[in-house]
C-alpha cells in the first residue's frame, strides 16, 4: 500500500525497512485517507463480523453457539497474525518486488505456523477446558487440520476482499481529487488567458478618453478599476452570484458605449432573476466581448447589439446578437478563436452535457444563445 511514511513520527521513520515501510505506517496512522473512522475500528468490525459469522454456521449443527464461538474466538488472533503477516509484510516484502518464490515459501510457513500451533493449542489448552472428563486427541488428524485450513482461507479471503475494497475505493477518491484538481488547473489557465484580453480593450477605451481630453475619463478609470477589482477578486472564483457577472457585463457595455458614441445601438432585456442564482465567472461576459470586437469593432458606420438574459425552469438564457462580419460568417473560423475556445472549453468541464450553445448567421446577422443550468447560492462550495 502505499501510504505515506509521513503520518509517523519521525523517530520511528529509520525503524522501518524502505520497502515494508509503506504497509506498517498503515498501522501507525489513526485513520485512512479520506475515511472518518479509525483503522483499528474498521479492522475490529470486519473481524468481529466473521467471527460471527464462522461461528455461528458451525454453532447450527448442533445448536452449541457458545462453545463453538469460544473455540473460534480463541484461534482468531493466530489467524488475524497471519493476515497480517500475509497481505503487510509478505507480499509487499516479496512479492511485489519479483521474489515469487521466495513470497511462496514465506506464505506456505505461515500457514504450517498457524496449523501447528493450532493443533497444540488444541491439545494442551482449548480441549482440557471444554471437556473435562477424558477425551482423546489425534495430533494428526488430516480431517480436523484440513478444516482448520478452510476456515483460515477463508478467514484470509474475506479479509482481502475487505482491504481490496478498501484500496480500491481509496483509490478511486483520490483519482477523483486529481481529476478536480487537474480541472481547477485547466479552468485557471483558461481564465488566465481571457483576463488580459478584455482588460486591454478597457485600457484601450481609457486611452482614447485621455487622448481626446473626455470629460468622462474618470468615470471610464472607475469602470475599469470596478472590471479590475473583478478579475483580481471575483473570477478565481469557481461560482459568483449572477448579478455580479451581470454588473460586470453593465461595466464593459458603459465603456463600450462611451469608445463607440452614437453609432453603438445597444438594445437590453433582462428579466427578473433569482438574487441568489450564482454561475462561472466570465462565462457570459466572453459572447458579449466576442459580440463587441468582432462584430461592432470590425465594421463601419451604425452598429446594432442586442442582448437578452432571462431566467427560465430553472436555466439561465442568455443571447446576444450583432451584424455578421466577414470572420463570424465563417463560423468555422470564429468558433476557432482561442477567447471562444476557452469559454467553450470551460463549458465543458463546469457543466458537461447540461448546457446548450448555438451560433448562427442568418439575415446578416449573428447571434449566440447559450442556455446554461443555474445554481443557488446553497450550492457554491
């Protein structure tokens, strides 16, 4: 298994063999990775319930359940010794190292221990103590050994199908972890990329208020501190409340507004939406700056936009529409760009097959609309 050596205190580190090193710090950590009970407490339940269960099988064929519990009581620790000695110091000693044989041999002793010792506690102390009279006793006995032998395959087999289980389910938790944090990487660096993108279009929105003396500079600095404060703060997040994402939104299109002057037409509808909706940052946000640099900014004269955001059974729907330019005419191409690629990207991972993106040209112009399942606040973390 292969447990950190860390959980142990570092006096005890140089005791342990390299190899053995990750089974026996099993047994020093108080709990497994990820479990909220104790190892100890997990091993004593698995072994109590097949003492249970052996003992009471054999207890049915003659109704005797508290000798037989007490016969198999008493050669539990032996076969929980071996267990142990097996599937802990055995196998990752040996076996996993390539040393078959040598794992053979080891496993065939432990077994012979366990029988022989089996037998003389058998002989000198379980049978004086159940029968007091006198009894006879066969030392070798190849029935009572080869039974012996079944209940401690048995008692073997069930213990690692436990710490099969066990492992396997560690296992996939922390494939789990990885996989979110692997996402948590990839989301970052999507974001990563977009955060300069937009605020260079801000700060280039400033500088032509600067340049042509606009009274308006200082308002334009306010929005784009707001927009800053946002991508410092907000958008690290993995969920913000939507009237967020949207104040930003009223942010840029305020800025764009001011750059473009009267030839920008911005037409918006939004519906009343859940004060406690929350949904990725900047997800809405890239269609409406994709919407202003490759449709208002590309083209001469008037420029019509229009955006729509309502809240519906439970979804956001979101749409934006402006005229078509040569690039997102060719779909292909525009839906090829890395801003669009990214959020796209991220749709993915956030929200898998529950979300619905369309783009088209139709009439001259091009529109997306993008439908997206809503969160409520309760479920941010």
């Amino acid at each position: 298994m292969a447990i950190s050596v860390a959980f142990i205190d570092e006096s005890r580190r140089s005791l342990i063999p390299p190899r053995l090193g990750g089974s026996l710090v099993y047994f020093w950590s108080l709990k497994k990775p990820g479990s909220s009970f104790p190892i100890w407490l997990q091993h004593t339940l698995v072994w109590s319930f097949y003492l249970l269960l052996v003992s009471g099988s054999a207890g049915l064929y003659d109704l005797s359940f508290m000798p037989s519990f007490l016969a198999f009581l008493a050669k539990m620790p032996l076969i929980i010794l071996g267990a142990y000695a097996i599937f802990y110091v055995v196998v990752p000693g040996f076996w996993d190292i390539g040393q078959r044989g040598l794992a053979a041999l080891s496993i065939i002793f432990i077994y012979a221990f366990i029988i022989v010792v089996n037998r003389l506690f058998t002989w000198q102390v379980l049978y004086p103590l159940l029968f007091r009279e006198d009894y006879s006793f066969d030392f070798f006995n190849w029935y009572r050994i080869s039974t012996m032998l079944v209940y401690v395959l048995m008692a073997h087999g069930f213990f690692l199908a436990f710490k099969y289980y066990s492992e396997l389910t560690r296992a996939l938790k922390k494939e789990k972890e990885l996989e979110q944090q692997k996402r948590q990487a990839e989301l970052s660096f999507l974001r990563a990329q977009v955060h300069p993108h937009f605020l260079y279009n801000t700060l280039n929105a400033l500088y032509n208020d600067l340049v042509q003396g606009n009274e308006n500079a200082s308002d334009t600095l306010l929005k784009l501190t707001e927009i800053y404060r946002f991508v410092l703060e907000e958008s690290k997040e993995d969920l913000i409340p939507l009237r967020k994402e949207l104040s930003l939104i009223d942010n840029y299109i305020e800025l764009e507004q001011k750059r473009y002057g009267d030839r920008l037409k911005i037409k918006v509808e939004r519906s009343e939406l859940g004060s406690d909706s929350v949904l990725p940052p900047l997800i809405l946000f890239s269609f409406v700056e994709n919407s202003f640099k490759h449709g208002v900014a590309a083209q001469e004269g008037e420029s019509h936009v229009d955006l729509l955001i309502r809240e519906e059974d439970g979804k956001l729907d979101f749409r934006i529409s402006n005229p078509a330019t040569q690039k997102q005419i060719n779909l292909n191409g525009y839906q090829s760009g890395i801003g669009l690629e990214n959020t796209t990207r991220q749709l993915d991972l956030i929200f898998g097959k529950e979300y619905e993106l369309n783009q088209q040209v139709e009439n001259g112009i091009f529109s997306t609309r993008l439908s997206i399942p809503l969160n409520d606040g309760s479920q941010k973390n």
